[in-house]
C-alpha cells in the first residue's frame, strides 16, 4: 500500500510560494485530500502571487494650472512639476493637475500641495497625508459684532497640542461613537478617546479661526481650518501600514509614499467608510465650535456651509485624491449646502467660490494661497524683530496667538502672492468669486513650542547648571 507523503511548508516554500495566512489551511487540504504531483499545482495554482504591477514606462498626462510670476516661484513651480511627473507613473493613476498654490511636500514624487491624483479603483493613503479632511466652515453672524465673535471664538476654541481637558470636553455625539465602534480601524480604546478630547481643538501650524464681514452684505462671519486632529493621525497611520502590505505585494517598484489599498479588497472597504467616518467627525468638529460662539453670544446663525480640500473623493470606479485642492464640483461633497471656500493668509479676504469642472481642472480649485519657501527659510529671510515684523504685517487687523507666541511663518509674507493666486484662478478656470469675507481679526496658534513644557525645563536646568 503505497504511502502519501505530507506536504510542509518548507515543500510550498521549494515551489515557489510565499509564505502566508493561507498556507496552513492549505497544507491541510492537501494532506487531507491526500493531493499529489499535477493536482498539486492545479490546486496551489490560486494561491499564486500575481506579477508584480509596473510602473508606467511614461508619466501619465496631467494638467498645469500654474505659472512662476518671479525667480523665486520659478524654483518652486520646477520642483512641483518635476515630482508631479514621478508621481503620475504610479500604476493606478490615470489623470491628475496641479493648483496654482502648489508648493513641494517631501522627496521627489510625493503629490504637491495643490496637487489631485485620480486613482482607478485604489485608496493612496499618502495622498491624502495625516491631515485627513483638513477643511473650513463659515458661520454668518449677521449683524453681530466682529469684536464680540473674535472674543467669544478665542474664550471657546483651543489650539496647540493634545485634547481639552474633561471639564471642558464637548459632548461626543452619540451616532459618531457608534460609527467609531462599528470600524475595526476606529474602533480602539486610545482612538475614541482621542476622538473625544480632540472635539473642539484645531492644533497649530497654519489652521485658524478667521473673523470678518461680507464684502456683499456687511454681514459678520467667522471662518475656521483644521483637520481631523489625532483620530485623522492615527488612521492615516493604519492606512499606509495596510497599503505598504499591499505595495510588497502587488507593486514593491512603486514609491513607499504612494502605496494604495485596492478599494475592492476587505481593507479598502473599511479604510474607505473609516475616511467617512473621520469626515463626520472633523465637521463635528468645526460645528461645536461655531454653535459654542452663538450660544455664548445668544445669536442667531444664518447660514453655514463647509468643505473639505484635504480628502479622497469618490465617483464611480475612481478616486480623487486631492492634497489641498478644494473641490468645485457638488458631486464629490454628499451634504453640500452652498459655495466653497479659499482662504489667503491673514490680511486677505476669504474667497467664496462657485465653479465648473473643466478637462484641465477635474472638478477642483487651489485650497489657498500656498507658500514659495519653507518656515525655516522664511525665518531666515526676515531681518528685524519679530514684534516689528508683525506690527507691519498686520496693521489694522485683531491677530491674535493662543500661545501668545508670534508665529512669524504665518504672517502673510510667508505666503505666495495672493493677487497672483486670484489673477490664475482666473485665467486656468478655477473658480467665481461670488463674495469676499474682508478680515476683521484671527486666531492661530503661534509659536507654541517656544514655551512648551519641555523647552521650559531645559532652560531652567540649564540655568541651574551655570
């Protein structure tokens, strides 16, 4: 009686095949089935891995809706345009365009700020960047005061690092923790809890709360741009470790960066309703502040909309993933409820935009004025002291930092020409300006770090040392 020898792993492993999840049950099918020779490899013949996916021999086509003023923007458009095209030889892409606020975001072939890539039937995690669904919102005030809205928003909002305290904690909406708990990438204890204490904050670097008056009305309206905070961090984190998973798998040539998760596979599906679920909460967010101004100032709203233009969007089979573009087109927005919006910097109007998707603008608009240099560059650049440099910079207007901090990177000059932006808008397509918010005052966060907890201890050892 002839004897069927077992199969091991290390048989699979002499074959050919990877090593995985599946190879257990496998190796039991075969041994139980007592499978050999040719009916081996007929059965195995599912569990190969797929040849791996190349990149595109050429950069796919992409518009360029933006052109160097100066010397300085011819740098910055160069290196934009430059990674935009090892970008766009990511195998799933198949159109993509750049804003007129575009500036570099990290090595060569990470997607620019202003930039959009259409994916077919992939979610890049990198593409959308840990500031998942960074976006503003506008509450009209009417009549209000511009003073008392900016002075009630500074004695209820919260910016900085971390979350608020328990006895300053909005309440956590009900049907938010249930869709938390319903997502295994949701659904752990420090990220609900992030969740909580993040609502109602909006961190630091270039995120505001901006008040001024209708250019058309003469109405008070304030403005504020943050993100998904901590629970958006830890997602993207979950996310690129999925599609790094996928990239070794399926295309180990394309850049780390720009890994994807296949939508139709079990992860895309939940990463995908997880990003929904991050966009409720990140307009959470922006509502219990807003509704905390007028309910301290016992004033009535008259109207409100928001958009994103830090996000994924979704239309059939394809997947916009704009970094820092604003989306035009009502298709890509579920609850749309009115125009879209473009902040400057600080001593310019907020734009608000209606317009129509183009060939060249894929149904979006810049999301701002962009920068030409870094911060550090910036700094550099700047001679003077910074009270000087900021009294110059913001005459007129109320600006304020929570940290009260001077944050010289945020003043206006550290920004790209804002008439420039206005005047390409124009000319590529990208937007109507149908109102103009004309700054009364802000609040950003400053420079925190100056006097952050660890900082302090460090001076203060080394003074005792001396």
């Amino acid at each position: 009686m002839k004897v069927h020898k077992k199969i091991t792993g290390h048989d699979l492993i002499a074959l050919g095949y990877k090593q995985g999840k599946w190879m257990k049950d496998a190796i039991a099918y075969i041994n139980k089935n007592e499978l050999e020779d040719d009916a081996i490899t007929a059965y195995l013949e599912q569990f190969k891995s797929p040849d791996p996916i190349a990149l595109h021999k050429k950069p796919i086509e992409f518009s360029i809706n933006i052109k160097a003023e100066n010397e300085l923007e011819e740098d910055n458009v160069s290196k934009v345009i430059s990674s935009m095209q090892t970008l766009m030889k990511t195998p799933t892409l198949v159109d993509g365009a750049i804003m007129p606020d575009a500036c570099p975001a990290g090595p060569d072939g990470t997607i620019p700020v202003g930039g959009v890539a259409m994916a077919k039937n992939a979610i890049h995690p990198g593409m959308h960047s840990a500031d998942i669904c960074c976006s503003v919102m506008l509450t009209d005030f009417g009549k209000a005061n511009p003073k008392d809205v900016l002075d009630a928003a500074h004695a209820n909002t919260h910016f900085g690092p971390g979350g608020r305290d328990r006895d300053s904690q909005f309440r956590f909406p009900k049907e938010l923790l249930e869709a938390f708990e319903a997502n295994y990438l949701l659904n752990d204890g420090q990220m609900i809890q992030i969740a909580r204490s993040h609502l109602g904050t909006q961190g630091d670097g270039n995120h505001f709360l901006f008040v001024g008056t209708s250019k058309k009305t003469g109405n008070t309206m304030m403005v504020t741009h943050h993100g998904s905070r901590g629970p958006g961090a830890r997602l993207y984190n979950k996310g690129m470790k999925i599609a790094e998973r996928f990239r070794k798998e399926l295309s180990p040539d394309t850049k780390k960066q720009n890994a994807w998760i296949p939508f139709e596979t079990e992860e895309g599906q939940s990463y995908w309703e997880a990003l929904q679920t991050i966009r409720q909460w990140t307009k959470t967010n922006h509502e219990v502040i807003h509704n905390s101004v007028a309910e301290s100032l016992d004033i009535e709203i008259e109207n409100r909309y928001w958009n994103e233009h830090n996000f994924v969007f979704k239309d059939g089979n394809l997947f916009y993933h704009a970094k820092g573009a604003t989306p035009l087109d009502a298709k890509f927005m579920p609850d749309i409820t009115g125009p879209r919006l473009i902040p400057l910097n600080m001593s310019e109007p907020v734009l608000i935009v209606e317009g129509a998707t183009t060939k060249t603008n894929l149904g979006f608009a810049p999301h701002g004025a962009g920068r030409n240099m870094s911060r550090t560059q910036h700094r550099k650049s700047k001679t003077g002291s910074i009270m000087q440099i900021f009294k110059e910079e913001t005459k007129g207007l109320d600006v304020r930092f929570f940290s009260k901090e001077i944050d010289i990177t945020e003043l206006p000059s550290a920004y790209k020409n804002a008439q420039a932006v206005r005047n390409q808008m124009k000319e590529y397509g990208l937007g109507t300006v149908i109102d103009e918010v004309i700054p009364y005052g802000c609040i950003m966060a400053g420079d925190w770090q100056k006097n952050a907890p660890w900082k302090v201890k460090k001076r203060q050892n080394k003074r005792t040392r001396k």
